[in-house]
C-alpha cells in the first residue's frame, strides 16, 4: 500500500467511533456480554514493512481501548492532507471483537469533529482491506477526496472515523400518508416492483424519474414521478420547478410548484403527482409516447 509510510507517529489525535456488529453486517450479532477483548495487530497479508515501521503499528494498537463482544470499531490514529488535490488520508484502526473472520463490503464513512459536526463523507469498498481476522485491529488510510469534504483542513484532535450505518438500508419505496391509505395492495406491489427495477442512485444523489403522465378533460396534465433521495439523511422538498418534455424534444409545460413541505427520507424513493394547470401548459397536442420531467436548466 503505497501510503505505509504515512504511518510514523506513535501518537493519536483521533478517537474510536464502534458499533453493534450486526448493525453493519447480517448475522453477526449475539450476546453482547461484559468481556474485556483486546484486539491483536493484523496486517493486510500484501504489506511488506520494514522492522520500524511494524514497531509504529504494534505501539498504536497496544494503546487501543479494549471492546466488547460482538463489536465493529474504527479508531482514529490521524491524519494528513496531500498538497496536491487537497484531500485527506485519514488513518484509523478497523477492528473486529468478532470470534470469526469478517469481510465487509460498500458502506459510507463520516469524519466528524469533536462536536459531532460532520467534516466529510464518501463511500468506501471496505473489501479492499481483505479478510478481517476474529478480535483484531487492522490499520488503513481512507482517502477521502476533495469534493467529499466540507472543510479545507482537517481537525487536530478529537475527531472521530464513523459508520454511516443509514447507507447499508436497502433503497425502498416511501408512500405519503394520502398514497398509503388510497392505493389498493396490487397497486403498491407494482409500485415497489418498479422501484427495486430503476438504476442505483450514487451516494448523494437526488433524481426525478417519471412514471406516469396524462392530460386532463379540463387541459391540465397530470405527471406522476419518483422523488429518488440517495442521502443518506432525510430532505424536504418545499419548492420545485419542473419541465415537462414529450417525444419531439418540445417543452410541453413548465413551472414551479409550492408544495409546502415535503419530507423524503433516507435512501427512499416517493412518489407524487404534479399538475400542470391549463396556463403553464405551452403545446395543445403532446406526444407522450415518450416523455422525460426535469428541473430546468439555468441559464449561464
């Protein structure tokens, strides 16, 4: 690994930030019980350090607390910035508690101050570190990029390396109160189908997809779509402006919606509808064989 160098203070300005096993990982959970575990140095079987630099891990992880049983810990060690891109190498300690070998996949990490105020957030394939041994401590550097920080430099000390165990939630269907009660079983399960069938949503990201449009007996026209929230928290949707486009390209209607409050929870989708009244719509015979509902772009 091409940052072990990194790794030369005997110091640590961050803290630990652990979890319940089974809030990361399906079946991994049991008794939670009082044990005092210490957790063992374990290298990435790739690495090929010099005598000094194993002195460095092995001082750094006989200082770690001890954890209970059943456990998942990232501890902090600290961090460094690269001159070039601006981005932060912040290394920690994974640790397992875990009386089996563990191997963990995708999941968003947050760096955090002292205060609890998020610094930064990106998603990581924590497979990289390969096979996690029972009650051990593997050392790593996270590199977290430029456009996934919030802050120019980094925090002294204190700081925390935390699961955001939120991203691990299937993406799922989220009806309004109104949708719940007036949509017949058949109605959601289809709904629920079309959901699990669209792309992946990248972390962060919030996206419109339509499902359904039709023009009313008085002019107006109806647009059914999905609000896609890829965050990891909830978002309100207040005010909205949209664009409606049919088959040619043509804008067939537009204009900003005042919906008040409208609450999306985490990685959910929710459907709404939205009806364009006869003044906002601008083409009298739209081709709805195919149709998109944007956000309009602004003007440069």
């Amino acid at each position: 690994m091409k940052f072990l160098s990194l790794f030369k203070k005997t110091e640590k300005t961050g803290s630990d930030s652990t979890i319940g096993s089974e809030e990361l990982m399906a079946g991994t959970g049991g008794p939670a019980g009082d044990e005092d575990i210490e957790t063992a140095l374990s290298l990435h079987p790739s690495w090929e350090l010099p005598q000094e630099q194993e002195y460095v891990f092995r001082f750094l992880a006989n200082e770690l607390e001890t954890l209970k049983p059943n456990q998942i810990s990232l501890s902090g060690i600290d961090i460094d910035v690269e001159p070039a891109t601006g981005e932060f190498l912040v290394k920690a300690f994974f640790r397992s508690s875990l009386d089996q070998t563990i191997t963990v996949g995708e999941v968003e990490l947050m760096l955090m101050d002292e205060d609890g105020k998020t610094l930064g957030s990106q998603q990581f394939d924590l497979s990289e570190l390969g096979e996690i041994a029972p009650r051990s401590a593997r050392p790593w550097v996270f590199v977290f990029t430029k456009d996934n920080l919030f802050v120019e430099e980094p925090p002294k000390e204190n700081w925390k390396l935390a699961f955001n165990v939120q991203s691990m939630v299937p993406h799922k269907l989220e009806l309004e109160e109104s949708w719940e009660t007036s949509l017949p079983a058949e109605q959601k399960a289809a709904l629920e189908e079309v959901v699990g069938n669209l792309p992946k949503l990248k972390p962060r990201e919030v996206n419109i997809a339509g499902f359904q449009v039709g023009k009313q007996e008085d002019g107006s026209i109806a647009a059914s779509v999905f609000i896609r929230n890829g965050h990891s928290k909830q978002i309100n949707i207040e005010k909205l402006p949209l664009e409606l486009i049919d088959a040619t390209g043509e804008v067939v209607a537009s204009g900003s919606f005042d919906i008040g409050s409208l609450p999306v929870s985490a990685n959910t989708t929710k459907p709404w509808t939205f009806v364009y009244p006869i003044e906002m719509v601008s083409k009298e015979e739209p081709d709805f064989s195919r149709w998109t509902i944007r956000v309009p772009q602004q003007n440069a």
